[in-house]
C-alpha cells in the first residue's frame, strides 16, 4: 500500500508539467468554466453545403455522477425548443459492473441550429467540469442522386404520357396493346422508385441527426466521483 501511494504521488507530480502548446494534438483540459475556443466544433454547417445531408456526433468525458445530470439537460433543452425543432430520438444509461457509467442520446434538429444546439450543449458539460473529447461531421451529398431521379422522374411521365395516347387508339384486342401496357407498368414503376429517392433525399436535409455519448471514469467514494488510482494506472 505505501508503494502504491508513492508512486500515485509521483505520477501525481508529473501531471503537473507544462501543458502541451496550441500545436498539440493533445486535447487540453480546463477548470470548470474557463472558456476555450479550442473545445469548439469547426465552423461548417448545412448552409456552407447545400444539398449535403449532415450528421454530428459528439463524445464527451466527465464524472460518472453528473452524466445524469449532464443528459437531462441536453434533453430538456431540445424538448424546450419544441418538436418541429428538435426531436428526442433515442436515449440510453448504463452503469457497468465497476460502477463506471456510460450514456448516449440521440436527437433530431432543424440543420439551420444544428450547430448552434452542438455548440452550447459542449458548454454545458464543460460547466460540469466535464470536456469535449471527440467530434466527427459526416455529410453525404444528396445532390447527385436528386439529379438522377428527377430526370428519371421526367422521362418517364413523358413517356407514360406517349404510351397512353397510343393506348388510345388501340382497341381491347390489339396485339399491340399488351406490349404497350407492359412498358407503361415499367415506367410508372421506374416513376415511383425517382419519387421514392426524391422523398428520402428531403427527409435527410430536413432534420439533421446528431448522437451525444457521455463516458464517466469510476468513482471511489469519498473522491468526488474522481479515481485517481486509475487515473495512475493510465498514466502508468
């Protein structure tokens, strides 16, 4: 036990060395609301994109007993922004065998505040002495596949409109007809699948996802959620 705590003390002094410079691809930590544009998503949202569907996801580290808290007040925050802004999607917490707590929470927001809702709910865990450790934008361009089924979409009603005026002057028992109601049939099919991408494609840009993942440390009792043997041990 005395080894033990003397080196717990020594790696104890060693993360008192100097903090690694802005260069750094260390992230850095800070004290409880101490501001720091570094803990900042990159300025690129929808409108910087347009036709380009995003996605945001965003891990943050912080102690095990105010993941709770943490996750309440992102959740009360969307649901203050009303259901046509902000939809809660998916919600998990769970506490693992070692008493460490891991969460997640999913939402759905109008792209325009997208950014806007990542930004202050990295605030708010930064007030609970919590940080920022990992977030990721992935886009997937919808433009393309919008073009194809559009004119996929217009080929196709000019062509159902031509089949059914030669339709028209066939009668019932026309060889012909039979050819011309299997094309029609294949047409308004090929019309349905370009709507069905079009719909699909303006689902995606109107509600951006985003996924918000909470990961505690462990706590021992009397160490405010902290578990500096651990953090020892990692450091180690």
């Amino acid at each position: 036990m005395i080894t033990g705590g003397l080196i717990a003390v020594a790696l104890a002094g060693c993360s008192k060395r100097e903090k690694p410079s802005r260069g750094s691809t260390d992230l850095k930590t800070f004290d409880v609301g101490e501001a720091s544009s570094d803990r900042l998503p990159p300025s690129i949202g929808p409108t910087a994109a347009p036709g380009v569907a995003f996605s945001y996801k965003y891990d943050f580290s912080l102690a095990d007993e105010k993941i709770s808290t943490v996750q309440e007040a992102h959740a009360a925050h969307c649901e203050a922004l009303g259901v046509a802004r902000c939809r809660i999607t998916g919600l998990n917490y769970t506490i693992a065998d070692n008493d460490t707590v891991t969460a997640d929470l999913a939402l759905k927001l109008l792209p325009k505040i997208a950014r806007g809702f990542g930004r202050e709910a990295s605030a708010i865990v930064t007030e609970a002495g919590g940080k920022l450790s990992h977030t990721e934008f992935s886009g997937e361009d919808t433009a393309p596949s919008t073009d194809v089924a559009t004119n996929s979409q217009s080929n196709a009603a000019v062509r159902i409109a031509a089949i059914e005026r030669q339709l028209a002057t066939k009668g019932p028992r026309d060889a012909e007809r039979a050819q011309l109601e299997a094309q029609l049939d294949a047409l308004r099919s090929q019309g349905e699948q370009a709507a069905t991408t079009l719909a699909d494609n303006r689902s995606k840009l109107a509600a951006t996802p985003m996924t918000f993942s909470y990961y505690g440390k462990g706590g021992i009792s009397g160490f405010t959620g902290q578990n500096p043997l651990l953090e020892a041990g990692r450091s180690f």
